[in-house]
C-alpha cells in the first residue's frame, strides 16, 4: 500500500492536493456525445475524520460542469438537529502521490462552501474508510496509506 | 430543490412501495422508476446509458434517510 507523510498545516491540519475530474460514466456519455470533456481539476482537500462524506466548493462543481444526480441531508453545528437538505453530485477524485493514483471513479459528493477555509475538497469518512490514515500530533506530520 | 423536483416528488410518493427493497438504489427519470440496483454505481452506469445527459436521480432506498454529519460549520 503506497503511503506519504506530509507535515500538519498550523491552520487548517491534514492538507494535500487531490485532482477532480467528471464521474467515469459521464465522461464515457461526453466522449460518446462529442460534448466537450471538462480539464482536471487540481485542488487542496482536508482529511477530516469529523466528516461522515465528502464534500467539496461551488468553484469544483462550476468547473466540471456537472448537474446533481442526487439529495443528502448534512447536519453541521449550526444546523442542530434541523438536517440541511443538499445536491448530490458524481466525481471522480484522483489522490495522488509520487507517480501513484488511487482513483475514486464514481465518488457521490455534496456541494457546500468551503473555499473560505482555505481549501476545496473536505474528505471525509467514506473515503478514508478505504486509506489509512495516522495523525502524528507531536511530530506535526500526518500520513496516508492509499 | 428546484433541479430534479420532479424526480424527487415521484420517489416521496413510490417510497412506501419500496421500502422491501431498503438499502438498495433506484435510478428516476421524470416518473419512470428504474432498479433496484444493489450499488450506486450501477444506478449511475445505467442511469448514463439509458437517459444520456437528461437529468436523473439516484436515491438510496430508505425508511429514515441517512443524515451526513459535518463537524464544521460550512456555509450553504
């Protein structure tokens, strides 16, 4: 299993770059269409354990040009027991390290702000629960096995 | 939710006759209901090849919906 230990950001914590892409089907639909095939795109992701499912900005979801595909309800602090009803969306999310690519090809993700906090992807549980994640506190580094 | 209203109305009202399928998925395109599917991604490979680029929905069949919870506060 590939792993990589970056250092913990003062800020934010476990950062690093993913790269997002149109879900595998609707890219398979667009090429069979001659519709254009929106780029890659590269983005910060937080590894966020407190996170049931991934979530990723508004900016993402503009640049691939996609439409929801499904509904979730979010709970948050500030939404107390009064669930947020969201869109869905399917992307593929590609963590990369050192030539090595684990790909989620069809991933289901909400759409929320998040780019105010210094980066775009919020990972959460459903695709940690594929990596292994160890957060070293003491030595300020953080590794994933993917 | 304005996008996909249509196919959310028909799922809220087809969910009773559903509900001996729970955990599984089902691909909804207007009023048509397709599946049940046992995984996501073959409502959604099957949602692609049927429906092309027309929107659908893909709803996990559920009594309770599933809450995602967020230990951020994240803006709407």
């Amino acid at each position: 299993m590939p792993h990589f230990t970056n250092k913990l950001t003062p800020s934010s914590g476990p950062l690093f770059d993913v790269v997002l892409n149109v879900s595998y089907p609707y890219l398979q639909q667009l090429k069979a269409n001659g519709s254009p095939v929106p780029s890659m795109v590269p983005a910060r992701a937080l590894l966020d354990t407190g996170a049931s499912g991934t979530v990723v900005d508004p900016s993402i979801i503009q640049k691939l040009a996609i439409s929801p595909k499904g509904t979730g309800q979010f709970i948050t602090p500030s939404t107390a027991n009064v669930p947020h009803q969201a869109y869905t969306y399917d992307i593929a999310l590609f963590l990369n390290h050192q030539g090595y690519s684990k790909p989620f090809l069809t991933l289901p993700v909400a759409e929320l702000k998040l780019a105010h906090q210094g980066f775009e992807v919020l990972i959460g549980r459903d695709v940690l629960d594929k990596c292994l994640f160890i957060y070293d506190g003491p030595s300020r580094i953080f590794t994933l096995s993917i | 939710m304005q996008i996909l209203e249509k196919e959310i109305q028909t799922y809220q009202k087809e969910l009773p006759n559903l509900l001996s399928e729970q955990g599984k998925y089902v691909l909804i395109h207007n009023q048509d209901i397709n599946g049940p599917y046992v995984a996501y991604e073959d409502a959604l490979n099957i949602g692609y090849e049927k429906y092309k680029l027309e929107p659908f929905l893909i709803k996990k069949i559920e009594e309770n919906e599933t809450v995602f919870f967020l230990s951020r506060d994240l803006q709407v």
